[in-house]
C-alpha cells in the first residue's frame, strides 16, 4: 500500500507515470513529490512506488 494525496492505494509497484494516467493528469502541468523529494519529469516512468511510500500530485492551475 501506498499514499498519495493522502489515500492509502494499492499501488506498489507502479511507476509514476502509470499513477498519473490513472488520476487523469496525463498531459498536464503537475510536479511529483515522493517521499519528500521532487521527483524529475524525465524519471517518472523509471521511478516505481514500494510499499509505505507516500506521494503528493500538486497540480498548477492558472488564475489572477
């Protein structure tokens, strides 16, 4: 099990990548912490979630 955004998921073993086409933010401006590091755009298909890990999708949404 992991967390993201503060839910316990089912999602050991997926990569990043995988996780953001699951919520429906493919293609979208987002930033990716795990474990409380960034995580790079270029690594989020070679970085894959273990059990405990918690990650946060912040996504950036435009406005004045």
């Amino acid at each position: 099990m992991v967390k993201i955004n503060g839910e316990l998921l089912d999602k050991a073993g997926c990569s990043v990548t995988d996780i953001l086409a699951d919520m429906g933010t493919s293609g979208q401006r987002v930033a990716v912490e795990l474990n409380e590091s960034i995580v790079p755009k270029a690594e989020y298909s070679s970085t894959f979630l273990k059990d405990g890990d918690t990650m946060e999708v912040v996504r950036f949404v435009g406005g004045g």
